[in-house]
C-alpha cells in the first residue's frame, strides 16, 4: 500500500473518524494496534489503515432462534 500525504490523518483526525477521543487514538498507537507513520515526532494514520481498523473490529448482530414449537399441554 503506497502512502500519500492526502491519505494520512492527523491523531485528532484520526479520533474524530473514530468516533473517539485523542486519547484512545494514542494508546492505539502506543500498543501497536494499528500502524502509524512518524513524521519527525509526529503521528500520522493512514485513512486505509482506520477503515482496516474499523472492519476487523466491527461485531456483526446474532441471529436470533426461535424455539420450536411443541405442543400444548391440555
């Protein structure tokens, strides 16, 4: 994946794409849970990468089962 300078998100861009705080965004990095780019001391975050993020950590809903049916005690 080639990075372009349009495609990598400030740690506030990033959380604001997230939905979350800066913070979180931060600890992200700090645990190597997503890869980031350093430029100088600065983080950047590839949009690709938040969408990979996002994809792999997205619950799909059960699926409800209904009981069967049994019949009625008289």
């Amino acid at each position: 994946m080639t990075l372009t300078a349009d495609c990598l998100l400030t740690v506030a861009e990033a959380a604001e794409r997230l939905g979350t705080g800066v913070r979180f965004v931060h600890r992200l990095v700090a645990e190597r849970r997503i890869a980031f780019v350093k430029v100088g001391r600065h983080v950047r975050v590839s949009r690709g990468v938040l969408d990979a993020f996002i994809e792999a950590n997205t619950v799909q809903p059960a699926v409800r089962r209904t009981r069967a049916h049994y019949g009625r005690a008289a």
